[in-house]
C-alpha cells in the first residue's frame, strides 16, 4: 500500500474547501466578474508559496521551519487539521449571508492553502 505524505494530504484536504468557498463566493457573492474569486484564490496561493522563502531571508527571518504535521510531535495533527476546517466554514459564510463581497475571505482562505501547500513541499524535500 502507498503511504500518502500527511502534509501532503492536509494541503489537498484544504485545497478542496477553497475551490467550494470560490465557488460559493462566486455564485452567491456581490455581483460581478465570475473570474475574480477564483483568480484571486490562485494569485495569492501562488504569491505565499513563491514569496515566502526570498521575503523570509530578507528580512532575516528564521527560514527552516519545519513541516506542519511532524511524527515527533502528535499533537500537531490536531492544530494542522483546524485549517480544513477553519476554510469549511468559511465556505459557509456566502451561502448563509448573501450579497456581500467575500475577496477577504478568499485571500485569507488561499493565505492558510498556501501555507498547507508550503509545509507539504518541505516534507516532500526532507530526507
């Protein structure tokens, strides 16, 4: 059987609410261009995952943290899994109240994949 990477797998299981809450944003959100949710979800994903290292040395931050989900730590499967749900519920937030901008929730949304998609990169490259 194939072992799936666990951070890996948190970023796919926060991958999948941000599509829902592009998707419900777009459909019940303010009224405007279909494109502008799904374009800002992949701009800011993209801008986090590329910009986080360079940005991280220059302004001499501590860059090697390490991945999300650790084996010698337990208990960070429980605060990893609190980003899944974290966007989930933000996915609700348009269907339940109607007609309003939701950018920020899509930035904040694509903010916290981009993190997921970062900690998955580094366990991937980690011996």
């Amino acid at each position: 059987m194939i072992r799936i990477e666990p951070n890996l797998l948190l970023a796919i299981a926060t991958g999948i609410p941000l599509l829902l809450l592009t998707l419900t944003a777009t459909v019940y959100g303010e009224p405007g261009p279909e494109w502008r949710y799904p374009f800002l979800a992949g701009l800011y994903t993209v801008m986090y995952v590329g910009l986080n290292k360079p940005l991280s040395k220059l302004m001499r931050m501590r860059v090697d943290r390490p991945s999300m989900i650790s084996m010698d730590v337990p208990m960070s499967i429980l605060w990893a899994s609190s980003f899944p749900g974290l966007v989930m519920v933000m996915a609700a937030i348009p269907f339940l109240v109607r007609g309003h901008d939701y950018g920020l929730l899509v930035v904040i949304a694509s903010i916290m994949f981009g993190i997921t998609v970062d900690s998955a990169m580094k366990a991937l490259k980690r011996p």
